[in-house]
C-alpha cells in the first residue's frame, strides 16, 4: 500500500509513467531520485522517503527525510492519505480490482423477506474458514480461523475476502485493519431499535469498529478514505451493501442485503 502511495505521488509529480503496481523497483527508484535529492539513500529507502517529503511539502510534520519509518512518518502518512483526497484519483483508480460481478438476489433487510430467503434468525448456519487470518478486535491477541455466517452467503463471503487478499496482499490487509474482526453472527436487535439486526441471521460483517463508530461519517470513518475504494468494489460486485457507503454511517458494516 505505501509503495503504492509513493508510485502515485511521483506519477502526479510527472515523473512515473508505469503502472501503478505496489512494486518498488528499478523505474520507481528512477523517478523517486528525480523527484528528490536521496543520494544518500539506498534504494529500499526511497518508498518511505518519498512520502516523507510529499508530507513535508504539504506542511506535514513527518521529522527527517531519511527513509525510515517511525511514528512520526506513520502519523504524517496518515495525514497525508487525507490531504490526497482531491489530488490522488490515480491512487483510487489504479487500485480499483477488477472483479466480475457475480448475481446475487439478497432480500429486502425487512423480517419477512429475511424469513422467506434466510429462514429463522440464527439458523442455517455454517463455518468459513478465512483466506487470511483476523485478529478479534476485542483481544487483538486472539487469532481468528474461522467464523459463523449463514450458508447462503457463505460462498460469496468467502469470494470477496480471496479477492480482497489477492488485491491488497497481508501486509496491507494488516495497515488497513481489514484483518480487525468485529462479528458476523450474533442473534440480537438493531442497536437502539425493535428488528431484528442482519447479524441475527450471519448475513452481515463488521470489520475495524473502533475506526468506524456507528454514528461516524466520512469525516471521520477509516473506510471511508480513498484506499479502501478497491476493497467496496469487491464487496459490491457481489451485490452486498455497505451501509456507509448508502448512508454514511457504520462504516464497519456490511451485509448481504437489499436496503
């Protein structure tokens, strides 16, 4: 992801014309000591180092341009992600995955039409065992296999996370917090309300609830910013819904649904 990022500000600089691909190689390093003077850096240094100085030439405190990355560069990066909203259309477009989109005929998110598709709340359920692993959000420790969905929904589940795996890769699974668990099945009503929630059926996942609090919009939620873009499209290409993306709050959420 952050190879990504410093692909992204060279290409807008004028100084990278190859695709935008996450690998840092030989044309990267080219435009990179164009862009700025790393004659005292090595090659594996100059990712960082470019989002140092894109930090620095947007007012961003990140500390000392030396391809290292600490808390001050994470801080200023973060920042940064924020600031190339209106400038970065190379970023969200290059890392849009191209994925088929696959028919699914969800129900309508009202208890009839839950009951007539899905059948009873917390029936017909099923494991799936994760492309990748998740850490529980509430115990970061803990290492999550497998998770309890309705078997309608399994199949498709399983397809966007391998395809958000094959897109993203672990590494930036783990920046992003796509890897942070927050529940699938769980048999209760909407927070604050008398229906029942999508979770009562295991046809809905919560990821990173910290960084995406229900009432959050797109000023604050995580999911919200630019590089999540590519990983919307994945779940949306299998016709499951987000609802900050329909209604700008609960990011965390998604469900296999019509609203």
């Amino acid at each position: 992801m952050k190879e990504k990022v410093a692909q992204t500000i060279l290409k807008n600089a004028g100084l990278y014309k190859h695709a935008i691909d996450g690998k840092f190689g030989g044309n990267s390093c080219e435009a990179a000591r164009k862009f700025y003077d790393f004659s005292e850096l090595s090659d594996d240094k100059l990712y960082v180092a470019v989002i140092q100085v894109a930090c620095i030439r947007k007012n961003i405190t990140v500390g000392e341009i030396d391809g290292l990355w600490g808390q001050k560069t994470q801080a200023g990066y973060e920042k940064l992600l924020v600031d190339l909203k209106m400038t970065d259309e190379a970023v969200k477009v290059s890392q849009i995955v191209q994925v088929t989109s696959k028919y699914n005929d969800w129900p309508k998110q009202d208890y009839n039409s839950m009951v007539a598709f899905y059948g009873g709340v917390g029936e017909n359920q099923t494991q799936l065992t994760l492309p990748y692993p998740m850490v529980l959000e509430w115990d970061t420790s803990a290492i999550v296999k497998q998770i309890t969905c309705h078997t309608k929904v399994k199949d498709s589940l399983e397809r966007i996370l391998k395809n958000t795996l094959t897109h993203y890769g672990h590494d930036a699974i783990k920046e992003l917090h796509l890897d942070v668990y927050a529940g699938c099945l769980n048999v209760r009503k909407m927070r604050g309300g008398t229906s029942w929630s999508n979770h009562a059926w295991g046809t809905a996942l919560d990821l990173d609830s910290n960084r995406n609090q229900l009432k959050w919009g797109k000023d604050k939620a995580f999911f919200a910013r630019g590089e999540y873009l590519p990983f919307w499209k994945i779940v949306e290409a299998e016709g499951w819904v987000s609802l900050g993306r329909a209604r700008n709050y609960d990011w965390m959420h998604f469900a296999a649904v019509k609203l």
